[in-house]
C-alpha cells in the first residue's frame, strides 16, 4: 500500500504541464480503493489529474488530494508517517566534514573583513540541526559573506498516530517542489555550503553498514550548492543533490550532493541553474572506507 501512496507522491510533485492521469496512477488509487473507507480524496486525486494542462489552476489540490489519502491510511492504521509530497526524495547520509578555520574559510571564499568572531563549530563531523559555516551574498551589488546557520528546513508532517511531528529536511532533491521554488528562485537565497569531505554508508546489515569518505584531492576545500532562509528565528539551510558518479553510485546508488566547479560558484550564487546541476566528476574525486564509523547516523530528509 506505501508503494501504492509512494506512486500518487511522485505524480502529486510532477510540474503542471505533464501528464498525470497515468496508468500506474490509476492501479495505485484502485488498489488503495479496496483498503481506504473513503473514496472522495482518491476521485478528488483522479478528477485533477485528469485535468488538461491549461485547465490546471487548481493544481496545487492534487497535492492537498495526496495529502488527504495519506491520513486516511493513517486512519486506517497504515505507517505512512515518513511518506509527504512533495518533498520526499531520495535519502542521503546526515554526515560530512570542515576541518577548516574561519580564517582559511574566508581566504577561500574571498570575504573581506570585518566578519563574524571565530565560532565554534564541533569539528570535524557536521550533523543536521547544529550549525555550519555557510558563504552568502553579501547585498544584490556583490560581495559574500561568511557566516553560520543550522542545517536543515525545519517543517511540521503529521506522524503515525495522527500527532504533529517535527522534521528537517536536509536535502533538495526535487527542484520543482514549491517547498524548494521560491528560494531557488531568489539569488539572495543561494548559498555555498564549504566541505573538505562528505560520507555515504554503503550496503551492509543493517547498523552495522560500512561507511565511506569521499574528497576532491585538488580542492581541500570544496562546495556543495545550497539555499538558506530564516525560520524559526534563525538562519538554516540545505544542499541539493543531483545523479550520483561512477565513484559514489558503487556506494550510494540513488543520489549525491551537488558539487561545484570553483569556477561555477559565482554563477551559483548570481541564480544560475541549467548546467550546474549535474555530477561531480569521478575522476576529480578519491573514496575511502572508515574504519571505525561510530555506528550509523539517522538518514537525511530530502526533497
């Protein structure tokens, strides 16, 4: 049945003008007819979907529609809590590293002073919900600045049991999403997210998955294209993840983050997309096996 709900998911966060009333769209509201004891949000799902593009202001219903047959299989008992359109995407490690200091970070990234005081960030393993250094415009006239934010888009899902719960979500992996769209949209938004490596746990029983590091021998500082805004009072943010490389997709076959070109970091920064969004290449990176992990991290929330 979450297969079923994870088929009207992935069609609920598809742009207006694709084609929606799918085949597998119609099995999976059919064989989520025989468990649900209301039909109305799964017609409500069909109706717009079958709705022709230009007809297709109402839109954003499709993804109100989803969101009612999710409660319904909550209702009915279904653990479907990890399960929210549009923002579900492929998981990803919480883990990564800047061994860095604010000095070094600064030289890098060209910030002119004055700047922050030097903080303390735990070195040299970073993890959602604690802070991280973060490179930022400085005004729409240039200039960048260097500063620190938490990391991950705090948002509100319902849980199992019909009980708000609270979540991060660390990744963007499904740019068209309107959770994502706005600040994607606004270069003041656009940020770089400074890494001298990154983890991904490869296939292994579970709790005891083999964990490996991967770096840029050319680049000891490089960096993942990320987005930031406030919420909640402070600052956070999160990176975008693209088709994984011959050296990742080994490891983690789904997804890796999206690395920059030290030379594409301003065109990062000044809104660009397009060509930006692809792998990392291989041959640019070098991976090795941790030999004492720590155990495995929560994966990461992405979208």
């Amino acid at each position: 049945m979450t297969l079923s709900l994870s088929v009207l998911e992935e069609a609920a966060a598809r742009p207006s003008n694709e084609n929606v009333a799918t085949t597998s769209v119609r099995l999976a509201l059919r064989i989520l007819m025989r468990v649900l004891p209301r039909r109305q949000p799964l017609d409500q799902f069909w109706r717009i979907a079958q709705l022709p593009a230009a007809d297709r202001p109402a839109w954003e219903n499709c993804t109100s529609a989803y969101n009612d047959i999710r409660y319904a299989m909550i209702a009915a008992g279904w653990d479907v809590a990890e399960l929210d359109a549009p923002w579900k995407g492929w998981d990803m490690c919480n883990r990564y590293r800047m061994t860095a200091r604010q000095a070094e970070l600064a030289t890098r990234y060209g910030v002119e002073m004055p700047y922050l005081p030097d903080i303390t960030i735990p070195a040299p393993e970073l993890f959602p919900k604690r802070a991280a250094w973060v490179v930022k415009p400085a005004s729409v006239d240039g200039g960048r600045d260097l500063t620190s934010m938490l990391w991950g888009f705090p948002r509100t899902v319902m849980g199992a049991r019909g009980k708000p719960v609270e979540t991060s979500v660390t990744n963007v992996r499904n740019l068209e999403s309107p959770f994502w769209r706005t600040a994607l949209s606004r270069p003041m938004q656009r940020c770089l997210v400074p890494v001298t490596s990154f983890s991904e746990y490869g296939p292994g029983p579970k709790g005891a998955r083999p964990l490996w590091w991967f770096d840029v021998p050319s680049r000891p500082i490089f960096s993942f294209a990320g987005i930031w805004r406030e919420a909640q009072g402070r600052a956070v943010f999160a990176f975008l993840t693209t088709e994984p490389n011959t050296i990742v997709a080994p490891i983690h076959p789904k997804a890796m983050p999206l690395i920059l070109h030290e030379e594409d970091e301003e065109r990062w920064l000044r809104g660009e997309l397009g060509d930006l969004v692809a792998p990392f290449p291989s041959q640019l990176m070098t991976v090795r096996q941790d030999p004492s992990p720590k155990g495995e991290t929560s994966q990461a929330e992405t979208g």
